[in-house]
C-alpha cells in the first residue's frame, strides 16, 4: 500500500502549487524514505515553476532545500538507518563515478540523467495522483511531507540541529559558504566584491569573514541590503545607482593598494544571475590573479561577454554549484559549524509559514521581500 502523504504539486507551468493528498510508493533498493520537516523556497523552484526553465517537467513535486528523518530504508542501504537525521542532496555524492573518484569536482555523475528526467534512478516515479504518475524534482521534492530519496543523496547529520533552519543548508547556506571556502578557496586577508545581497550573497559574505577577507565589499540596488551585508560581515557597501559614473572603475578605485595602485579584487561573486553583471564582476577583478565566482542562475540561453584581453592578463572566470560541495562529506560539516554557532542562520530566515501558505513563500521571493522562507510540516 502506497503512503498518503501532503504535498504541494506543481500541475503545469505558471499556475500556483496545489496543496493536497498524493500517494507515494516506499524505497525500492538503495533508496530510503525520509520524513520532511522542513523546506526552505529557493529561485530554482520558482525558474521551473514559472515555466522558465526549458528542462522543467509537470506535473511535478518542487523543493530541494530540505531537512527530515529517515522513516525506512529499502533493501541493500547501508550509510543511513531509520531515525537519523538527514539533509536530501540535489548533488549526490556516490564516491565511486569517475567525477566522485577525480577529487576535481563535486558534480557527481551517478545518477545525473534519471534525476534531470524526474524519475528515480531505476527509471520510475515513486510519487502519483490518482494513478497519475507526478515528476520528482532535482532528486529531492521536499515540498512533500514524505519522499524518497537515493541513500548517495543523504547527507547524515547530527539529531539536535533544528530542522527549521538547517534546511538551509540543503542550498543556499553550503552554496554561499562553500563558494568561498570550496571554489574560490579565498585566503586571510583578500579583498572581495560580492554582487547580490540575497539569501545566497549573504551566505557569501560570512563565508568571507569565515576565511578571513579584509575588505568585503557588497553591491546591490536595494538599500536595505546595507544593513543586511553589515550584519554578517560587510565592511563596505555600493549602491550602483548611487554611483556616478562607472560602477567597474568605482568599485576598482576602492580596491587600490600597493605601490603600483593597481585596483581590483582578489576574489569577486556574482549572485544575481545577470549576465551583465556577471562581467561587472570578472572586470573588478584584479589584474594577474582576480577571480570571479559565478553562482547566479542566468535565464537559459543567455550568454556572457568580455574582452579577452581581461583574461589574458590573468583574470579568471569560474562557476559554482552547490559552492563545490560534497554534500555527505561536507554538510554535516557546515551543520556542526552552525550548531557551534560559527555561521549564522536563524536572522536570514524571514519568514516560516505552513504547507497551505506555500504559494505566499513564491510572492515573497518574487517581490524580494525575503531573504529565505521556510515551510515547517
Ligand atoms: P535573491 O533574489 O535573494 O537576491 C538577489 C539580490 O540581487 C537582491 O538583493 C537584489 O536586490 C540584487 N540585485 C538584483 N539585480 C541587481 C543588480 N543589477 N545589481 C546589484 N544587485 C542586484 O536571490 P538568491 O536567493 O540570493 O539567489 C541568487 C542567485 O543564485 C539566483 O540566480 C539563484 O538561482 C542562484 N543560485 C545558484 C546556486 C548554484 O549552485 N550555483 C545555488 C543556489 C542559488
Ligand atoms: C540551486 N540551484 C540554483 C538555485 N538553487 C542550482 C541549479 C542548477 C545547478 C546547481 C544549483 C547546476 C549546476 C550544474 C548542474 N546543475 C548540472 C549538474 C550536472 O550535469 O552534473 C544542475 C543540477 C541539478 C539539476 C539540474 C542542473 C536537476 O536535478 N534538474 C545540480
Ligand atoms: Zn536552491
């Protein structure tokens, strides 16, 4: 007998989610059912949901920023039993591909192709509606009391952290921390420029007092956002509307040392999602070793552009997803340094609603009146 669970479902593109009873099948092999106890509401749900997303599948069950407790595991699970605590993984981390096995990237390949069709890794869905199969999504869709998961898409993590804010670091907490730490591997001292001070540019720049920048130079439209990036770190804050001129040679100028006066950052993050903005960050960069993280999401088939002589004298371009976490390795790691009180989350979380007031966590994020909500089951 399938389980009868809550979800929110998301029918067709452009729609609002629908909150209702959907069945779901248990843990076939190497698969475990986790109970979901909370969910935080992240871009990416709302890319596939507004129809943006040319990969998006309906009908299906969105969410990936989870936290929740095993409640079984199908034949042949061995690293998770029932009653630990767990965060799913859009990044699976099976240490066996050949990606795992290079130690060159966190982009686990084992079951990338399943994942990206909205089925379990054997092919079929364990998720339906009146015998209406319903699409997973990003290999997690916590926005379901109940789901099940691959064992390599578990993160074990400590039983006393509170699954209301540690969902978080299921995405954006690991992404913006991990940028740093992981990708751009920033060292004592640097100085960075973080473009977008949302619920990822945030989590950058704690990530950046975490490693010790001296300069952390935060840049958004919104003058709220000041506050906001002093609160975890930020020594400086620009306003491109406030500055007259070039925002690139600004934020240059306030970067100049040395006897030479050459301006630029060591390390700048791009976490909007905006191509232009994107080229903003690499040109801030300083010559011979700048780098510039890319973390937003641009719309699909956007491109980006600079000359390549701003590469030719050194500045490098990069990307991130997941901020090169290994998510069984590396997120019980972050959930131990917020339970220490290291990192910060519980401020960023603005607002927590129940799964009926779901679709008000889309208006949120839309309107950019929060920095994170969260859905508590
Ligand atoms: P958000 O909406 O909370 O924050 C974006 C911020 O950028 C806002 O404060 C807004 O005022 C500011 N902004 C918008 N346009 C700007 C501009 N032109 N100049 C300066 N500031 C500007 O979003 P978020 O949750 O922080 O996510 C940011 C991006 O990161 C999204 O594209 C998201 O999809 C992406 N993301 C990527 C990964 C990854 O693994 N690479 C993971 C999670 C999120
Ligand atoms: C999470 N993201 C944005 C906001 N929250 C996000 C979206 C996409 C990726 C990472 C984070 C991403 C980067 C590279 C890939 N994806 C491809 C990975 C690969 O091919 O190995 C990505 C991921 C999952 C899915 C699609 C794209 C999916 O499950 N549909 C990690
Ligand atoms: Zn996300």
């Amino acid at each position: 007998m399938p389980l009868k669970v809550r979800a929110a479902v998301a029918y067709a593109a452009g729609k609002p989610l629908e909150v209702t009873d959907v069945a779901l099948d248990g843990p076939r092999a190497g698969e475990v059912l986790v109970e979901i106890k909370a969910t935080g509401i992240c871009h990416t749900d709302e890319f596939t949901l507004s129809g943006a997303d040319p990969e998006g599948l309906f009908p299906a069950i969105l969410g990936h920023e989870g936290a929740g407790i095993v409640v079984e595991v199908g034949p042949d699970v061995s690293s998770v039993k029932k009653g630990d605590h767990v965060i799913p993984l859009y990044i699976p981390e099976c240490r066996q591909c050949p990606s795992c096995l290079s130690r060159k990237t966190n982009l686990c390949t084992a079951i990338r192709t399943t994942q990206g069709q909205g089925v379990m890794p054997d092919g079929t869905s364990r998720f339906s509606i009146d015998g209406r199969k319903l699409h997973h999504y990003m290999g997690c869709s916590t926005f379901a009391n109940f789901t099940v998961l691959p064992e390599i898409a578990v993160a074990k993590i400590r039983d006393d952290a509170p699954f209301d804010k540690v969902c978080y670091i299921g995405c954006g907490v690991t992404t913006g921390i991990g940028a740093v730490i992981n990708t751009a591997k920033v060292e004592r001292g640097a100085k960075a420029i973080v473009f977008g001070l949302g619920g990822i540019g945030l989590n950058v720049i704690q990530g950046l007092r975490l490693a010790g920048a001296d300069m952390i130079i935060g840049v958004d439209l919104n003058p709220d956002k000041k506050a906001w990036g002093e609160r975890f770190g930020m020594t400086h804050f620009v306003n491109p509307n406030e500055v007259g001129g070039d925002l690139v040679a600004h934020l240059v100028d306030m970067t100049k040392s040395g006897a030479d006066q050459i301006g630029g950052a060591d390390y700048t993050f791009e976490c909007v999602g905006n191509v232009k903005l994107m080229r903003a960050a690499l040109e801030s960069c300083h010559r011979g070793w700048g780098q510039s993280i890319i973390i937003g999401v641009a719309g699909s088939g956007q491109e980006i552009a600079t000359r390549p002589f701003q590469l030719v004298t050194g500045r490098v371009w990069r990307g991130t997803a997941f901020g090169g976490a290994r998510g069984r390795s590396d997120v019980p790691k972050i959930v131990d340094w917020y339970m220490a009180g290291k990192i910060a989350i519980d401020p960023m979380i603005t607002h927590t609603m129940p799964l009926a007031e779901i679709n008000k966590a889309f208006d949120l994020m839309r309107d950019g009146k929060s920095i994170r909500s969260v859905v508590v089951y």
